[in-house]
C-alpha cells in the first residue's frame, strides 16, 4: 500500500472511535516498528501521534500489550506509550488487602484466571517472570511479592526476587507474550 493510502486508511480508523483504539494502536504500532524503505520520514511524526493518542483511549491490557509489542523500540515506546501506574495500582490494592487478581490482569494484560494462578503458584516463579516481562520495576516487584504473601518466610521472599533478577526482560517478555497467545488461542 502507498504510504499516501496507508495514511489515508489509519486516519479513517483513528474518526471512528473509541471501539477502534486499540486496532489502530496495534497497526501503526506494527507501522512503526517496521518502517518501510519508501515511506517519507515526515510520515513517521504523525504515525507516532497517531500511536500516542490511541494509546490515551485504550485499556490497560492493551497498553501492556503494546508496550511488549514495542519493546525492541524502547524511545519510540517511551515517547508514545503513557507511563503505566499499574505497578503502583498492584502495591495500593495488595496494601489494601484488596483482590489483586483484577488488578494484576489489568497490568499484566492477562486474563484473571491466569492472574490467579500465578498469584497462587507456590514458587512464585510465574509471577516474577511476568512482572519483569510486563517491565515493572525490581522494587515494585519486590513490594508486590511480600504484600501479595505476607505470610511466607524472608528465605522465600529471596528466593522469588533471585527470580526476577535471573530472568532475562527478553526471556520473561518472550514468556509473557506465550501466555497471552495462549489465552487468545483458548479464547
């Protein structure tokens, strides 16, 4: 497709709403992350505009989404993709003694089954895994583990930060975008 048309089709997508956000987020996302040779540079600018203010009208799972989609593109991720509070919102509610299972699906863009099995794995492994793929801050993590199992020992605490700090970001990354193609499969 000409990069005129191209152009042309992601803004018809962009005047169609809300319902459409998230497709139009993930196409220029793609767009973006695989810049065609014949396409202008000046095109790129508002490509990244067009991400950014999708990004502003999608759900939290479908930010998660993106942010793993973008990745390899870690400044173009930053610069369209607003900053995530999901690993703040994981350490209020389990402060809160609130549910995490919601909460954790939201900022790790799983369903709640999932999000309850790794809250529920004894090892704690899964959850390390997907917390440093989702890219939440070792702290952040670290404060979500011992809020979300206040009554495991400090021997197990460690052992799911060591965890976390063994796992590759490629690796967990590559781990969590199994798991939600699995889910979209089973779906």
């Amino acid at each position: 497709m000409a990069a005129s048309e191209k152009l042309s089709h992601l803004l018809q997508l962009a005047d169609q709403g809300p319902a459409l956000r998230a497709a139009l987020a993930e196409e220029v996302a793609d767009l973006l992350t695989a810049w065609p040779a014949d396409y202008p540079e000046s095109m790129r600018a508002v490509c990244e505009a067009l991400l950014a203010k999708a990004a502003h009208d999608i759900d939290a799972p479908t930010r998660a989404r993106l942010r793993v989609q973008l990745y390899e593109h870690p400044e173009l991720a930053r610069r369209v993709l607003p900053r995530e509070t999901g690993a703040q919102a994981l350490i209020d509610a389990a402060r809160a003694g609130e549910n995490l299972v919601t909460t954790l699906a939201d900022a790790l863009g799983v369903d709640v089954q999932m999000a309850a099995h790794m809250l529920e794995e004894e090892s704690g492994a899964m959850l390390a895994i997907a917390c440093k793929g989702a890219q939440i801050e070792r702290a952040a993590f670290s404060a979500l583990a011992l809020l979300a199992h206040p009554a495991r020992d400090r021997a197990h605490a460690f052992a799911m930060l060591d965890a976390y700090d063994r796992m590759a970001v490629s690796d967990a990354i590559r781990q969590l975008r199994g798991w939600c193609a699995k889910q979209a499969t089973a779906a």
